[in-house]
C-alpha cells in the first residue's frame, strides 16, 4: 500500500523509497534515448517502450522485443519513428507506482532486456581482486576473512592499483604471490591474459526496478554488486549500457570456484534496469568509460552501507571484455548483456566485529548514476519469491498471438549477414 504520509511503500516490514520518476530516471532524462519493457495486463505479456516525456511509449508495433530493436541496423531512428507513430502508451508515474506496489492488474516495469543472454565478467578491478582472494583462502567463512586480508596485503606490499593484466610487471606479481603462497585462481583472471567471463542468469528471468532480489536460505555471507552492464547486439557491438545488481554469494563461491553457478544463479538473483541508455550523441561508450555508480543499502534496523563503482578504473577496457565473450569462438543470435564488474567488495563489519558485510532481509539496495537513473531493490529470502514462470516458450507464444499484422508489426528487420535463423 501507499502512505501519503510517509510518500514511500510499504511491503510487509520494508519500507521501499516512492518510485517516482524524478528518483528513477537520470539527471539529463530529456536528451536521453532510454528503452525498457513493462508488463501488459492488457494483452498479457511484455511490451518493449521508449521514455517520452512523461510516458511510456509502446514499441511493439515496431519491434516485438527489445533485442530486435537493438539488431536493427538503426536503433535510434526505430525510436524516433515510433514515438510519433504509437498508438498506446502509459503514464510513467502510474506505472512506476503499481511497480512498487507490485501490482498483478496495472501496467508495471520489469528487466529493461528480453531475449539477451546475461552474461558477466569477474575480478576485472585490480584493487578488489584481492576480496575474490580471502573468500578462496577461508573458504567462504567470514571470521577469517579479516587476517586473511592482512596477509595478503602484507605479500603483495601494498596495493595492485594500476596494475595491467598480462603485462611483464604481472608476471612478476604472480611470482612474488606464488613464493608467498598466496596464488589462487582469482589472480589468474585478476591479472592474467584472460578474463573470466561466465553466464549470470537464465534467459528473461533477470528482475527490474521495483522487484524483490532473492538471498537463498543456503547462503551466511553475502553482497551487492553494483555493475555497469553493457548491452550488446548479436554482430558484437555495444548499443548502450544499464545499471545492474550482479547478486553474490560470498561464502558459496569462497568453498569452491566451481560453485559459481550456486553462487551467482538463483531466483532473482541477477537485477536490471531501470532502463537501457541507447548510445547516441547525448551518451557514448566513452561516457559509459567514466560512470561512477552509487551504492546505498539501508536496513530495517537502521543499518546503512555506503559504497563506489568507479568504472574508469576497470583493469581491462570494454572491448577486450565483449571481445571475451563474443567472437569467432562464441556467437549470441539475439545479443548478450554483460555485468563489467566493480570495485566494490563491503569490508566493514555489519554486525559482530569481524564477521564483515551480509544482507538482511528487507534491505532496499539503490544502485544509481546521473546519466543511467537508479536501480532499486528489496532483499528477500529466495525461497518466499514467486517462482520464474514467464520464460521463452511463454513469450513466443505471446508474439504469435499478439505480434501479428492486425496490431501493426511492420516487417522484420533483415538479419546480419552470417546470422542463422531457426
């Protein structure tokens, strides 16, 4: 329910910020091209929109989904066509509304991508590969986590900061690392010649603004991971970016790397949105470059976390990370996005001395920037969370049923040259 009393939304013991657009939208939303996707409850099933003013502007009578709209040869231009040409849309107030309300009969936002796989590269910031260490080295248990980090530091003799992967001055590093006895897999893809790049979420089952993100009973030692997310279409080429919330399992990934999939790989476990910045001249892959994405966590006990992703400060640049997972040994039909990684890793302690960072249920997790808005949303235990229902077969037969001339699909965009259909 909402309280005009407190202009902010209740849900069980959690108190949500409003969800309005001036919170949600970025500082220069009117030159921006901002994409995203709401749920119908009209037709049913999700429609691909455009931000206009103060609207939501139906694409699907150009472009069904948001990954055709984004493999046509001009996304912008499908845009600005359809912004003169829709003839349904909705008041972005309203459905921001019924989205923290979670409506089921309201128009709401969801995850700004649909058919993209979601993919995600780790350790790609020099200074917080070291957190990826300690996890390895007390083996997913927090109270070690403290001593651990000392050491570490102390065989390194400082800081990595500036430190190039694969270059010579690495190679020195991982020899000074293996003589101390500190060598891990981490280190491998912090500052070796290959970056780990592994696929985060199923196909459409990421979360968008507004939704509960799932911490699984299974799991002591947890955080948020706010992320640059690159949106990438199926010939390689980033289109535009978004903000994201790459939840992670810290004690499940420190027992075993090969733990990743039940560390990063749950319900609602991966969060996108609220939007999809489309590059054009008001935003460029080189503005993306120099985010600097915000971090706020606030408990229902008062506890507040406070924390930084400066991209700029990523130790490989975007295209050697796209190049990782796109190419000649790997193609994505329908585009990919891909989690950059940040350089944040919560060290201060949270309850007990010691014991660090973990989530409590209730937390509500902003992850902002001026020029890509901000993602919000409420931690809750993964297992009360309604299960993932509406997957590929559910939305293809949605664009059977619905994305048929008598709603006014134009005619398909050609596919890129090389590009198999099936």
């Amino acid at each position: 329910m909402t309280t005009d009393a407190t202009d902010e939304t209740t849900t069980g013991t959690t108190v949500l910020p409003r969800l309005d657009p001036a919170s949600v939208l970025p500082e220069d939303h009117e030159r921006a091209l901002l994409v995203g996707r709401v749920w119908d409850p009209e037709t049913g099933g999700p429609r691909p929109v455009r931000v206009v003013g103060d609207r939501l502007v139906d694409l699907f009578p150009a472009v069904r989904t948001v990954s055709e709209l984004f493999d046509a040869p001009d996304p912008a231009a499908v845009l600005a066509a359809a912004a003169t040409d829709a003839a349904r849309s909705w008041d972005l107030a309203q459905v921001l509304a019924a989205t923290a309300e979670g409506s089921d009969t309201a128009a709401t936002l969801l995850a700004p991508v649909d058919l993209q796989a979601v993919k995600a590269c780790g350790v790609t910031f020099v200074d917080s590969m070291i957190e990826r260490v300690i996890e390895e080295r007390c083996g997913g248990d927090f109270a070690q986590a403290e001593r651990i980090r000392a050491q570490v530091l102390e065989a390194l003799g400082g800081s990595l900061a500036g430190l190039r992967p694969g270059s010579a001055e690495a190679a020195r590093v991982k020899e000074v690392l293996i003589a101390a006895g500190f060598w891990s897999q981490y280190l491998e893809v912090g500052i070796g010649p290959d970056p780990e790049v592994f696929t985060k979420a199923p196909v459409l089952s990421a979360v968008g603004t507004g939704a509960r993100i799932g911490i699984p009973a299974f799991s002591s030692w947890n955080n948020p991971e706010p992320e640059l997310v690159l949106v990438v279409d199926s010939r390689g080429t980033v289109r535009g970016a978004t903000l994201g919330n790459d939840v992670n399992l810290r004690d499940v990934e420190g027992r075993s790397a090969l733990l990743l999939g039940m560390a990063k790989d749950n319900n609602a476990s991966a969060a996108l949105g609220p939007f999809v910045r489309v590059f054009d001249e008001s935003y460029t892959l080189d503005d993306a470059r120099t985010e600097t994405i915000e971090l706020t966590v606030r408990g229902t006990d008062g506890y507040e976390l406070h924390g930084t992703n400066n991209v700029s400060r990523l130790s490989r640049p975007f295209e050697e990370l796209v190049g990782a997972a796109h190419g000649a040994h790997h193609q994505y039909p329908d585009g990919f996005v891909l989690f950059t990684g940040t350089l944040f890793a919560p060290t201060e302690d949270r309850d007990e001395p010691g014991k660090g960072f973990t989530h409590q249920h209730g937390d509500v997790v902003q992850i902002g920037s001026r020029r890509l808005g901000t993602l919000t949303n409420v931690v809750a235990p993964t297992e009360d969370l309604q299960p993932w229902t509406f997957g590929i077969g559910r939305l293809l037969h949605y664009l059977t049923t619905h994305g048929s001339a008598a709603e006014g699909v134009v005619e398909d965009h050609p596919l890129p040259e090389g590009t198999r259909s099936s």
